[in-house]
C-alpha cells in the first residue's frame, strides 16, 4: 500500500513540476513566423482581472505588426504558468493578435523580460541567447518598424446616441430619400408601359 501511495505521489509531483515547462526553441526565421506581433517595450500599466487581465506596454522598438506606441496585451493571470508582469520592465514580446488593437499573452511564446545581472538570466540558459543578442538580432533582420501614430481601433466615437435634433434630420432625408427613390422608380416604369 505504501508503495502505490508513493508511486501516485511521484507521478503527481512530476507532473505539477513539468506543468510549466514549454519546448526550447532556437531564435530563426522558423521562430519568428509564429508570431504577427514582436517589439521591445515596457510595462506601463497592469489590471488584473483573472482571465482576461491586461497589461499596457509603452513599445520603444517595433519589429514585426502593426501597432501604437500603447499597445494592450491580454494575459491569464489565474494561469500557474504565467509571465509575472511588474509595471517598469522592459520586455521583448512575441504575440499574436487576439483583437484589432491587442494581443494576446502566451506562457510558452519567446516573450522574456530583462534582467540586469547575466548570470541570474534563466531565459539565457534557457534560449541560449542573451537579451542583448537577442535584441542584435531582431534588429538585423527584422529591421525596426514605424509606430501608428494613433490606436487602429478609436472607440471614442463609437455608440454614441444622436441628439433629438440629429435624429430627427436623419429620419426627415431617408423619408425624402424613400420618397424621391418612390419617384423616379415610378416615372421609369409608366415610361417603358
């Protein structure tokens, strides 16, 4: 009976332990295609909201997408396995879109943030290649990109209710535009009769 029990709580604790792991992969052309977005910024806000938290990153450097200097990131943050965001740090990102105008933050992509002192760096040993390099190569071949200039998605103007005066314009011209439509059908079918 012994032996079960320590045997389900071997299998149990091994796997809870490899639960986190994700497959290594080398920094290529191969890599890079997985992702629409990837870019060098930092995190200028957090808020927390279990599935979909979000973290606002202010990009310094855009090497593949189409994005604004703000750009919103959606993560998991009930997940066990997930990226700790702290607002300040700068990171380099790979994403895909989840919407227009954000992403969506995934445990296992290449995403690392960095840190000060090398030989503390997991990502390093993991990945073997340092922020740095990392960053070199990035710009070498992916080249930097233009920011937007504003968010492709600007809610500001979206749903809003027009006022008495508006709404009462916009049923008077479709009433005209019914009627001189009314019209013209009419005049064109006692022509051809």
């Amino acid at each position: 009976m012994k032996y079960i029990v320590g045997l389900l709580f071997g299998i149990f604790t091994s796997y809870t332990s490899l639960a986190c792991q994700c497959p290594l992969s080398t920094l290529n052309e191969k890599e890079i295609a997985k992702y629409e977005i990837i870019f060098r910024g930092s995190v200028k806000s957090i808020k927390l909201n279990k599935l979909n938290s979000e973290a606002i990153f202010t990009v310094a450097e855009l090497y593949k997408g189409v994005i604004a200097q703000d750009f919103k990131i959606y993560f998991n943050d009930d997940d066990p396995c997930k990226l700790e965001l702290r607002v300040g740090d700068e990171w380099i990102i790979y994403a895909n879109y989840f919407q227009v105008n954000n992403a969506k933050l995934d445990y296992c992509s290449r995403s690392r943030f960095y840190i000060r002192n090398i030989k503390e760096d997991f990502f390093t040993e993991t990945t073997g290649i340092s922020f740095d390099e990392e960053l070199r190569y990035l710009q070498s071949n992916l080249g930097l990109h233009k920011l937007l200039k504003k968010d492709l998605n600007n809610v500001e103007n979206r749903n809003i209710i027009p006022n008495t005066n508006q709404l009462i314009t916009t049923l008077f011209c479709s009433i005209l535009g019914v009627i001189g439509f009314y019209i013209i059908v009419n005049r064109l079918f006692k022509k051809h009769k």
